[in-house]
C-alpha cells in the first residue's frame, strides 16, 4: 500500500472514531436530560397527590369540625331550656368534655371542649363610646381592673394604657401607651388600627410584648364586642378579683374553672358583698360589669386523620331565643 493510500486510511480511521465519540457523548447528554425530565415529572406527579391528599384531609377536618359545632349548639341550646336563670354550672351538658370518638367507617376521630367565654377578661371593653367626642375612649374603671389582672399575673400595668392606645379612636398617646411615633419606629414598620381587635394574638403587635407574657395572660383574656359582660358563675378567679378593681385575690382559689362544684359561685349579691370598698358608684360600675348568663363561647375540636391532628376554634354565639350560630373559625390558633 502506497503511503498515500496508507494516510487516507488512516485519516478515515479517526474521523470515524471521533464521530463514533460525538454520537455517544450525545447519547448520554440525551440521557441525562431525560433522567431530570422524568425525575421534576415523578416530583411533581408525587407533591401534587401530596397537596390533594392535604387538602382533602383539611376539607374531612373541617367538616368534622362543623359537625362538632352542631353538636356544641344542641348542648348549649339544651343548657338554656333546662335552666331558667341561665347560671352556667359545672353539672350543664355544655362544661362536659366531648370525645374522643370514631366517626362511623371514617377512621376520623374528634374531640371537642366547649368554654365560656365571658369567663374571661373581654380586652375590647377597655374603650367605650364617648358620645360627646364621638368616639372610643378608655374607661378608667375598667383600665384599673386590666392593671389588677396583670399584676396578679406577674406582668407589667403598663401594658393596659399601650392597649388603650391600639383599641381608642384617637392618635394621642397615654402616659404609659404609644401611637403612630412608636410603632413607625419599629422594624418593619406599622400603624396602631384604632378599632376593636378580633383575636387576643394581637397583644404581640405592642412592642416588647412577647410570646411569654401573651402565653401567661391568653387563657384568662378574650376580644368580644366591648359591652359584653363577665359571667360571675364562670369566671376565673383572677378575673373575678380583677374585676373588682380592689386589690383583693380572694377568689384565686376557685380556679382552675368552672369546676367549682356549686350551682353559682359566686351569685351577684355574695359578689357585691365581698368588695372592700363602700364606694357607692364603685358597686355601681361592678354591678354594671357582669351577670349570671353568657352568650359567647370557644369550642376546641381536635380531629385526628391517620396521624395527622388538626385543632379547629369556633366562637359560637347564643342568641337569646337560644339559636346558636357561628361567629368565626381559626385553624391552628385561638
């Protein structure tokens, strides 16, 4: 073979190679990408059952809530046919704890706890309509029994002119409060709404407040609408002595509620009786202050799918013909 033909040989010998090199690195670039194609579609196939599995399980969730709320409203609506006065004992059907139980064939199950919730200390009552100014001011009196209610709690009074300030109509700051100026300041900023708060988490808002002292007072304080009364019967027994505005801590003892085991403790004449003060108009505001009936209550349903646990709260609403409705319903939070 002539050197010529030799080379050309040679030369056809490479090319092919390279060509053969080219047509596999394709291949496995090929490969790849579709290895990660048919990866993101397995992905995307497997979070989408995930969401639909998720959301089918909230949807079960919140059905059995709502059948938790006809019940609460049978038992709150049987409460109120079978007690004239409508005093909230702890023997009434409504104080009982629910659950847990199998719905039938579900494999769900439900727990629900129902609670009074002008046990509590209402926050938005802390500002009344001044009809002169026409607008929401603070009500000292009741400003005084916030005050109590922290100290017993081991919190600072300042707290409650700082809530004054976020609740009142006005921009003017209190002595211990702040407005616009103090909240502008913060990081990010914002503004104090001036109006009635819908969930008690909005004491996080004022600044400093913190998740510790929002998880000492939560239990014992509510948002309602502002002329909403504290039922004696069921109070807590910081909120009982609060309420009184007078330093005492008598009633303490009778948490945790309403378990007190009496019918009404205490009616409205022992409760008068047991002020310190001889103050004519200080028996006068306490009197205008509570009452032996509620028409607010939570109820706390927990249902449980396979191992995963949900917490829905409702504030029911019990008319006086005894109808109850639904107010609101949070997931997750009260």
């Amino acid at each position: 073979m002539s050197p010529r033909v030799a080379a050309r040989a040679r030369g056809r010998s490479a090319t092919y190679r390279q060509q053969r090199g080219i047509a596999l690195l394709t291949a496995i670039v090929l490969f790849a990408i579709a290895t990660v194609l048919a990866a993101a579609i397995t992905y995307n196939k497997a979070m989408a059952a995930r969401r639909a599995a998720a959301t089918f399980a909230l949807d079960q969730a919140l059905q059995a809530g709502l059948a938790a709320e006809s019940l609460a409203a049978l038992a709150l609506e049987t409460s109120l046919k079978d007690n004239a006065s409508e005093t909230l004992p702890s023997g009434q059907v409504w104080t009982r704890p629910f659950g847990p139980v199998e719905i039938e064939d579900t494999g769900i199950w439900i727990a629900g706890q129902l609670e009074d919730l002008q046990g509590r200390f209402n926050l938005n009552s802390l500002v009344v309509f001044d009809q002169a100014a026409n607008a929401f001011v603070a009500d000292p009196g009741v400003v005084k029994e916030f005050q109590q209610l922290l100290q017993q709690l081991d919190l600072e009074p300042k707290w409650a002119d700082l809530l004054v300030d976020w609740l009142d109509s006005d921009i003017a700051a209190s002595a211990s409060g702040g407005e616009d100026a103090l909240y502008l300041a913060q990081t990010p900023a914002y503004r104090p709404p001036n109006t009635f708060i819908t969930s008690t988490s909005e004491l996080l808002a004022l600044p400093g407040f913190g998740a510790e002292r929002y998880k000492r007072l939560a239990p014992y304080v509510t948002a309602l609408p502002n002329d909403s009364k504290v039922n004696i019967c069921t109070a807590w027994g910081v909120v009982l002595d609060a309420t009184l505005a007078d330093g005492q801590n008598n009633f303490q003892q009778n948490d945790p509620t309403p378990n007190r085991g009496r019918d009404c403790f205490p009616d409205r004449s022992a409760y008068l009786a047991s002020m310190l003060s001889a103050n004519p108009a200080d028996k006068a505001r306490v009197d205008s202050r509570i009452d032996e009936k509620s028409s607010y209550f939570l109820l706390t349903s927990t249902v449980r799918i396979g191992t995963t646990e949900f917490v829905l709260y409702s504030v029911l609403f019990r008319e006086q013909s005894g109808q109850v409705r639904t107010l609101q319903r949070t997931f997750g939070s009260e």
